[in-house]
C-alpha cells in the first residue's frame, strides 16, 4: 500500500503488465493499491480472450477493455486507435513527401527563370534558390521584406494588417534594424506618414523600389553564380538520364 497526497478524487484503472492498479481516497489522502500478481498461464488467456473475441458491434463499447495501455499486452480499443493513427500519419507523411517531389520545376522552368525575374520569383524552388544566393551576398533582407510586403496586401482584417505592417517597419525600415533595407528618403518618409493609419497598401512603393533594386542589381548576378548554374546542371543531367 502507498499513500500519495493529492487533491483529487477520482478512481482510475491502469493496464500494467495485464495488472490493474486501483486508485481511491481515503480521508483525504490517495491511497494507490496494487492486486496480487497475475500468473503467465492467466496472462495468456486473458490475451487470447480479447484476441479470439467475435467483432465488436459499431456503437456498442467494448467490454474489458483497459483506459491505458502502455505495455501493449492487451488488445484494447484504445491500443487499435494508436496503431490506426500511426499508420495513416506514415501514409500521409510519405504521400506529401511524394506531392513534393511532383512539385520540382522541370528544365523549362529553370531555363524561362533566365528570361523572367518575375516567373523565378513566383517559383517556391525559385525564391529559396534566389534567396541561397542573396544570403553569399549579405542581402536576403531585400527578398524576405519583398515577401512580407506580398502577403501584408493579401490581407483583409485590419487588426492583422495593423501587427503585420509594424512588425515590418521594425524589421526592415526602422533604423535600428539590423535587417533594414535601402529605401530614399521621400519612400521612407511616406511610410512613416503612412504609420498613423496602417494599410494593406502602405509599402507598395518601398516594395516596388526593392523589386526593382534585386531585379537589375542581384538578379544578373545570379544567372551567372554557381548556385544557378549547378541547379541547371542538375536538371539537364536529370532530362538526360530519363
């Protein structure tokens, strides 16, 4: 017998090694009692019970079966679930695995990236290919604030609009910010106006002057930089081998 204080009173059975443990308070104190030993022979037919038991009927609950079970010595509803869920999380996680796969730009699109900053830029393996080459250079701010202000226009409740629009002033405009992005002087004063009564519009102009900073500064750097170059390599190597 052991006592354990507690301030709950409940009654709880627990699956251990086909044991059940019985919980109860007595004058204030929670009393934890465990039954005798259960021998193998009674072990196995206690398995061989839930094993051999016809199908349960839907919407009725199963009999004798335990709230817990850790051991995985019995065949309990709840030990079915965890498998159930287990199994499906595996399928899922590997059907998105494969999604992704799908989802890879053929040689077409990496070649039509030469011919359009724009189509790159839609391109999820497009912007993180990009974004590789900005980081050697000391300058994924540009793209990372050219991001957020793409989704700030994307949104509708004002409550959020007002949060996303300060958190990118204080993450790329504010002098402070170690992330602070090359904006002149009347784009940053219009922002600062614009601050009072925050909108989903607000950085427009500072994003277009980025846009347009990354597209005839960075990008022909890219086009000749060896990330570029070696995901092409890849992809032409890939078309030639299938």
């Amino acid at each position: 017998m052991y006592q354990l204080h507690f301030f709950l009173s409940f009654r709880f059975l627990l699956c251990n090694q086909c044991q059940f443990v019985n919980f109860s308070l007595v004058k204030g104190v929670l009393c934890v009692q465990k039954p005798r030993s259960v021998s193998g022979v009674e072990m196995r037919k206690r398995q061989a019970a839930h094993i051999e038991a016809p199908p349960q009927v839907p919407g009725q609950p199963r009999p004798n079966t335990c709230c817990l079970c850790w051991c995985g010595c019995c065949k309990c509803l709840w030990s079915e679930d965890r498998m159930e869920r287990s199994e499906f999380q595996t399928c899922t996680k590997m059907d998105s695995i494969e999604a992704a796969e799908e989802q890879h730009p053929s040689l077409d699109e990496v070649l039509s990236w030469s011919r359009s900053f724009e189509m790159m830029l839609r391109s999820l393996e497009g912007r993180e290919i990009f974004r590789e080459f900005l980081r050697s250079e000391y300058s994924e701010d540009n793209l990372l604030f050219w991001l957020a202000c793409d989704e700030l226009k994307k949104e509708t409740d004002p409550s959020v609009v007002d949060e996303k629009a300060r958190i990118i002033y204080e993450d790329y405009v504010s002098i402070l910010s170690p992330k602070e992005v090359s904006l002149d002087s009347r784009v940053r004063e219009g922002i600062n106006q614009s601050l009072a009564e925050p909108s989903s519009l607000m950085y427009e102009e500072a994003q277009l002057q980025i846009y347009t900073l990354m597209h005839r500064d960075s990008f022909p750097r890219f086009l000749n930089s060896t990330v570029y170059r070696d995901l092409l390599a890849n992809k032409r190597r890939t078309c030639l081998d299938t």
